[in-house]
C-alpha cells in the first residue's frame, strides 16, 4: 500500500528514474528512525560477499552482511525479531528491533538460539538530516510502503525484493520490473 506518511517501520522503495545513485538505485530502505532532526535506516535488499564470522571473531554462523546504507560503512548494525533474547534493543514498529548487547547476540548466535530469519547485519546506515528526506520524496526519489511483513522482513530474501515491490505497487511502474538495472545496457 502507497502511503504518504513518513514514520519509522514503513519502507522506502527507489524510484526506477534513480539509477544514477549506486547506493540506493534499486533499494528498498527500511526507516528505523523518524523525527523532525532527521531520518535513519537500512537498505535490507542489497546482500555484500561477506558473512558475520568473515568480520566478526569468534562467530560461527554464515548469516549475511547487507550494505545498510553509505554512511559509517565502518560500523556493524543490526535489527532484529528476537527482543527476548537480545536485551537493551530499541523497537522500531511491527516487532522489528534495532540493536541491543551484540555481545549476548554473538553468544546466542553461537548457541543456534538465533537463527538467520531473526537478525540481519549491515555494514552503515542511511541517514537524513532535518527536511532532508521530504525534499527527497517531493522531487519523486522514493515511493513510501508499508511493511507488509512485519518483523517476517528480517528473513525475507533479498533477491528481486525491489522487483516484487515495484510490482506490487503496480500501474506505471510495472514497465520497470523488467528493464535492466542500467537502461543503457538495454
């Protein structure tokens, strides 16, 4: 559903015009955080090579490292569906939490008490500051969703997650779930 109302937990899907913009050409963004200083979330559906025990010692799990954003691609975050079990985590909305002691998650990680559908890394965040995103979304950068998936998103699988939406959201758009990620390459 195409909404207007910008708040954490809806997601945020690239205009197909935005493929100038590598970072976010194809992107669905998940906003974690909205208030009148700024904006903050992750892109969920663009998976890098790494894995978590690629860059974190002592983890022995192959979950997936998602680029989150081009903003501190130094820092390791993550959301999560398990707030039981990983304490001190902010929710966002839907049952969908944003860190918490990773040191306890790296533990239960290890113990297979969470498993991939339950967390997601990312290496940065997107970030907006004050009015910055509404400028954004007024010269047609983004189309805003709801999350129809809840905290089910966390596991959801990041292959064509862009395509699937631009479908959903239907009309002019469905001409874009075809084309080439480069419409130069057509």
């Amino acid at each position: 559903m195409i909404t207007t109302n910008l708040k954490k937990g809806k997601l945020l899907i690239a205009e197909p015009s935005l493929i100038s913009d590598l970072s976010f050409n194809r992107s669905v963004v998940l906003l974690t955080d909205y208030n009148s200083d700024g904006s903050i979330g992750f892109i969920i559906n663009k998976p890098l090579k790494y894995t978590i025990k690629d860059l974190v010692p002592g983890v022995n799990a192959s979950f997936t490292i998602y680029n989150g954003g081009p903003i501190e691609q130094d820092n390791l975050y993550f959301i999560h569906n398990v707030p039981e079990l990983i304490i001190n985590s902010i929710e966002i909305s839907y049952g969908i939490y944003w860190g918490g002691n990773f040191e306890l998650a790296r533990t239960l990680i290890n113990e297979g008490k969470i498993k991939n559908e339950n967390i997601r890394f990312f290496l940065g965040y997107t970030g907006w500051e004050a009015d910055q995103l509404e400028s954004e979304m007024y010269s047609n950068q983004w189309i805003i969703t709801d999350n129809l998936y809840k905290n089910k998103i966390i596991g959801k699988s990041a292959t064509d997650f862009w395509k699937k939406e631009i479908i959903e959201i239907g009309g002019d758009y469905m001409i874009w779930s075809n084309a080439p990620e480069n419409p130069i390459l057509n």
